[in-house]
C-alpha cells in the first residue's frame, strides 16, 4: 500500500489539487506499471540468494582486508631481524664505561630501542585496522540478524570463519610484538 501511495503522489506532484483524480484515471496504466516495477525491486532485495551473494561478496572483502593486514607490515617484518642484527654485530664487550666503545655501544642501543618503538607502533596500528574490521563484521553480523533472521543461521559459519580469522591475525601480530621486544631484551642484556 505504501508503494502505492507513494507512486500516486509521485505522479501528480505537479498537477494542481482539483485535477488530482482525473489525472490518476487517465494516468492508471503508467501508475500501475510504476507500482509493478516498485513491488519488483522492493521483493527483489528479499531473495535468499541475493541476500547470499551480497554477503559472499562482503566475506571476500573483509578477508582481502585482513589478509592486507600482515602484507601490509610484510617488508618491514622481514627488515626487523635485518636491523637487529646488525645491532647485535656492532654491540662490543667495553672494558671502561666511559669509553668510545661503550658510547657506541649506547648509541647502537639506542637505535635498537627507536627500530622497536617503530615496529612496536606498526603493529599497533595493525591491531587498529584488525579492530575496525572485526567491528565491520559485528555490524554486518548484526543486521542480518535484525533483518533477516529466519536465514541467518546459514551465514553464521561464514561469520564464524571471518571472526576466527581476525582472531589469528591478531595473534600473529601479537607474537610479533613479543619477538621485538624480546630481541630488544636480549640487546639491552648484552649492553649490561
């Protein structure tokens, strides 16, 4: 009804109130064919395999974002091991603490301490986006539910796959931030 009524006033938004009803009968067809093309698309949006394929096409999304998640920091993973190595290469035994060696030593460290934050941060702001994306799915998750809970059960393993997913991102990424900080343990343990 409310399709209905809304194509009739659509119709004779412009034709004055006396002529309304005259401009409907003569209009009826077109006013019906609108109703008809309305009522279409209104339904269409309720298909179960529309309704499918628009959330298919959101899990592929969602895990072309967390797979970018990792990709994103991979180069600087890989650089990570690079530059804390190096400073463990340029970390000497230091016989006086007030030696050229031991400034060395403590500018070295230093820099280890820098490259941590850095990656410390990094990984931080992946968590962020992890986050921002686990609440995208929340959110998806909830409207179907909302709207159309008579099928929502047969997406909650695809719900379940994405949330699971996140969840292992963010340990890796967690892992990661233990290795840093390790590592920086293990050259500040040297420095001493």
């Amino acid at each position: 009804i409310q399709i209905i009524a809304e194509v009739i006033c659509e119709k004779t938004e412009d034709t004055n109130e006396a002529d309304r009803f005259t401009h409907i009968i003569r209009e009826i067809a077109d006013i019906a064919q609108t109703v008809e093309n309305c009522y279409t698309l209104f339904t269409s949006d309720f298909k179960y395999s529309k309704i499918k394929d628009d959330f298919s096409l959101a899990k592929i999304d969602f895990t072309k974002k967390i797979n970018d998640v990792l990709t994103g920091i991979q180069g600087q993973i890989i650089a990570l091991p690079i530059g804390l190595i190096a400073v463990f290469t340029q970390l000497k035994t230091v016989d006086k603490i007030l030696s050229n060696q031991f400034a060395i030593n403590f500018v070295v460290l230093l820099c280890a301490f820098g490259i941590t934050l850095l990656f410390n941060k990094l990984i931080t702001n992946q968590n962020a986006v992890l986050t921002n994306i686990e609440e995208e799915v929340k959110h998806q998750d909830k409207l179907l539910k909302e709207k159309h809970a008579a099928i929502n059960k047969d997406f909650i393993p695809l719900v379940d796959s994405l949330k699971s997913r996140v969840d292992s991102q963010n340990k890796v990424l967690t892992l990661l931030k233990r290795v840093v900080w390790s590592s920086f343990s293990i050259s500040l343990f040297y420095f001493l």
